[in-house]
C-alpha cells in the first residue's frame, strides 16, 4: 500500500469462521483489522470513527439482506470507504451490491491467493482513488490562487496612486499600472532589484527602508502631513508603510504614490498669497498693538473705566491677530521645508530665560506661579534660534493658555547625552488620551468648556513638531484631564 504503509479493514460477517479466516490473512500482511457480526455493530464502528475504515469486507449473506443494505446506507453517505462484498457464489445480489456503489466480489470459498488477488486490486483501486482526490485538491487550490492573484492585480491596477511593494531588503517584488507610467518602469529595469540600484526610483530608497525598519515617525515631515517629493518636472505625495506578515514581523514595504503636480501648483500660489497678506498684516497689526498699548496704559491721557475696558479688549484681539499672523509664517516656513533657516551655535538656557521673561507679564496677569529651572553645565547645542525661540513660545504660551488661574507652571532645561531635554508642567485642565495622538495635527483644536474660551489656530503645536522633527529632535507629551500636562523635548547637540 503506497497511501498508507497499512491499511485498515472492518471485516463484517456473522459466519465467525469465515470473519477468523479474513482476520488472519490480513492481519498476516500487516493491516489492522475490525470485527463485526453485524450490520448494526459495523454501523456502530463506521459512525464512530469513520476514518478508521479503508476497506469493508462485508457479507452479502448477514439476516434479512442487510450486507446490500449496509453498501447502499454508505453510498449515500458518500462514504470514502471501498466496499469489498463476500458471498457464497458471488451471483445476483453481489452485481446488485456492485451497482450500489461495492467495487468487487470474493467468493466464500476463496485461496488465500484468490483473496489476495482480489484485495491487492481492491487495495490498488483504493491508491489511486486517494491520489485522485489529492490531486483534486491541489487543482482546485492553484486555480482558486491563481484567480485571486489575478484580482488582486487588477484591483491594484485600478488604483489611481502609483504602488511599488519590496521585500525586507528593499528589493522591488510588485509595482502597479500607474507606478509603471510615473516612472516609465519595466519588469526587466526593476522587479527583484533593490530601490537603491534602480535609477528611477533611487531618490526614494530612504522612504523604503525607514518603512523597513518601522521608523513610521521618521517619514512624516510634520504630524498628519505625507512629505511631497519634487522628481524630475513632477510633485509626488509618498507614503510609505511596512509590510507585516500574520505574526507582525516586517516583510517589506510598501510606498504608495500620489501625482500632486496641479494640486500642488494651486496649493503653492494659495500659500504664496497667504504669506504675502501675512506679510503685509504684520507690520499694521504691531504699530496698532503699539499704540493700543499707549492709551490703554494712560500715557495719551486718562481713561474712562468704560474706554479703558472697551480698549483694553482691543488691544487682547490685536495680540490674538498677530499671534494667528506670526503661526501662518512660520507654518508656511515649515511646509516649504524651511524650519531651519540659519544653523548656529546656540546657548538655549539663554534663549529660555528670555522666553519665560518675555511671557512672564500674561503669567502674572492670569495669577500663575511659573518657576524656571535650568542647569547651569549644558552642552553647547547647534540649531536655528528663531525656530528653538517657537518651540519654547508655543509650549509656554500653552501651558499659560491652558492652566486656570492660580495655577502652576514648571519649566526646566536639562543635559540629555550630548544635547539638551526642556520640560514645562503644568497643572492645567490635561489632555484626554484620545486626543493625545492628534494635537499635532495642524488646526486641531479641542473643544471642551474649559478651552472654549480660549483662543488659538491650533497651528502651534504643528509648528513646534515640525521645528523639532528638522532638528532630528523628539517631541512628548504625557497629560491627565483636570491634573496637567507635561510636554518634553529633546535636541540632540546638532541637527
Ligand atoms: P492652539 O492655538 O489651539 O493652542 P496648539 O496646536 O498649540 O493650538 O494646540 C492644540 C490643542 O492642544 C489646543 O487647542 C489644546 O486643546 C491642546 N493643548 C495644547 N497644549 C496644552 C496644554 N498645555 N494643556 C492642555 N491642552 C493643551
């Protein structure tokens, strides 16, 4: 037997010489063996294990013509087992068990060579009826993978981004349609080489491999935003994603890619326009500030309470409008991938001081306690002043922003390896979790009673992640509704 090294048989017969005689001759090859008297017992056995029954040596001569009703209940069942009948002369009832669905008859009265020339065929038959159904199978598997493979190609084909997919090592196993028109590629150029090697697509081997190594953090100019990418006369949006496999290890990547060129024309002359009004508002809005300054302050004569109070409120819209016009420059600075505009050597605590000096008048009017901590032996970082100044002005002015009257503010700037950690605490209204992974997002702002009132673009947050993500730095926040929030940020000694 090639199937299986033996096979299993249920003897069936109510003539115990016979089913003894069977029972040997079986046994004697090295086959397992079943017994049964009758038809209700052989059931019993069939039921119960059904694929423990390879062959059915059965009787066509067991009371009340239950062997052929035996063969015909396993025909309906669809039964896998081979039904071998035994009969006294193998006439009439035993052509009617072998249209029923029996394969052959042995005579009662049978030499063990007859025996055995019978069941070796009937064991053959049972071989190649297996080898069948596993051929079948296999079939029938390779065209279902072979029709779902070509769905899916047909589904990525219909995509209208451009998708290149590696392996682990940044080798190209797929692109789609549209991958192959951005690029002009063929199968022969690219598939099975790495990104890095192929001329057309080496400028966004970086994408690949930091999506390899699952440096998700790392692809994303600022929070929510995918980098756009100018290659030759075409603007392209990538975003790029590992592969995982079922247990979560990385397999490859996985870069999909976006044809923003008209998009992006249209988007760069509304920003154009947007900084030049910016521009143009500036100067206006801080002689305005200035002057609102001086009268409210009673430097241009005294004041009624009333005109006091009505410019009082004035002069606060006036700072919120240069606060929204000084956001919208240094976001668009960011986008244009222009955070850092001069690197220098900088000393930061120098810089803090300033900035909690600058802020410490809105502190002392909301009544806050801010305490400015910094250590005295910290290395010599290098950076853009201008951008290190947003990122301590935003966080701050937040903290100030965000914590009720009376509160706390606690500042402190630390060594941290070669470069530096600041830190500000405050014991402000917190920031639900949920929230967390989207504050950085540009213009998101959270609206709960205690913040309604407070005024903001919720530009600030994306613009300090921006200046740190240039500075190679790293941004963290850690918040508890009603208790406070702390962010943290790193810089490394040079960007
Ligand atoms: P905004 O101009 O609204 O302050 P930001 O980008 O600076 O914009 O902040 C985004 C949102 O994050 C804010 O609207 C606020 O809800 C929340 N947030 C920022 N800093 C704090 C803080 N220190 N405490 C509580 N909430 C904060």
């Amino acid at each position: 037997m090639l199937v299986t090294p033996s096979i299993n048989v249920l003897i069936v017969d109510n003539d115990i010489t016979i089913l003894q005689r069977c029972r040997e001759l079986v046994l004697n090859e090295g086959h397992k063996v079943q017994t049964a008297e009758s038809v209700k017992e052989a059931l019993n056995i069939v039921q119960k294990h059904p694929g423990d029954v390879d062959i059915m040596l059965l009787s066509l001569e067991l009371p009340k013509w239950g062997g052929m009703s035996l063969v015909e209940t396993l025909q309906k069942a669809r039964s896998a087992i081979l039904i071998m009948t035994m009969s006294a002369n193998c006439g009439e009832e035993a052509i009617e068990a072998m249209h029923a669905g029996a394969y052959d008859c042995i005579r009662k009265s049978f030499t063990t060579e007859r025996f055995w020339t019978k069941m070796n065929r009937a064991i053959e038959a049972l071989r190649l009826r297996r080898q069948l159904e596993i051929l079948t199978e296999q079939r029938r598997g390779a065209l279902s993978r072979k029709l779902e493979a070509n769905t899916l190609m047909c589904i990525l084909n219909s995509l209208t981004y451009g998708l290149v997919v590696t392996d682990g090592h940044t080798n190209v196993v797929l692109f789609n349609e549209k991958a192959a028109r951005i690029f002009d590629l063929t199968e022969e150029q690219v598939l099975f080489r790495s990104v890095s090697d192929c001329e057309k697509l080496n400028e966004f081997s970086s994408f690949f491999e930091r999506a390899v190594k699952s440096d998700s953090s790392l692809s994303t100019l600022m929070a929510g935003e995918e980098p756009v990418v100018k290659t030759g006369a075409k603007m392209l949006r990538i975003h790029a994603d590992p592969v995982k496999n079922r247990a979560g290890a990385v397999i490859g990547a996985a870069a999909l890619f976006h044809d923003v060129t008209r998009v992006s024309t249209m988007d760069q002359l509304r920003g154009d326009f947007f900084s030049m009004v910016s521009h143009e508002l500036k100067s206006p809005l801080s002689s305005l500030l200035m002057q609102l300054s001086v009268v409210v302050d009673g430097l241009a004569g005294e004041l009624t309470t009333k005109q006091a109070d009505l410019l009082g409120k004035a002069k606060e819209k006036t700072k919120g409008m240069i606060t929204l016009v000084n956001d919208i420059l240094d976001y668009r600075r960011i986008q244009e991938g222009k955070s850092i505009q001069k690197i220098e050597r900088l000393d930061v605590a120098d810089i803090l001081n300033r900035t909690v000096e600058l802020m410490r008048l809105s502190s002392e009017e909301k009544g806050l306690n801010v305490v400015c901590d910094i250590s005295e032996k910290l290395p010599a970082v290098t950076g853009d002043r201008g951008g290190v100044e947003a990122v301590f002005v935003n966080l701050i002015s937040n903290a100030i922003k965000y914590t009720p009257k009376g509160g706390n503010v606690n500042v402190s700037l630390n060594r941290e390896g070669k470069g530096v950690r600041f830190m500000i605490t405050d014991t402000g209204v917190g920031i639900q979790s949920e929230d967390i992974d989207r504050i950085f997002e540009k213009f998101y702002r959270i609206k709960t009673e205690e913040t309604r009132s407070v005024s903001g673009t919720g530009l600030g947050l994306s613009i300090v992640k921006g200046i740190v993500d240039a500075h190679n730095g790293v941004v963290h926040v850690e918040s508890e509704v009603g208790e406070g929030t702390t962010f943290i940020v790193s810089l490394p000694a040079e960007p």
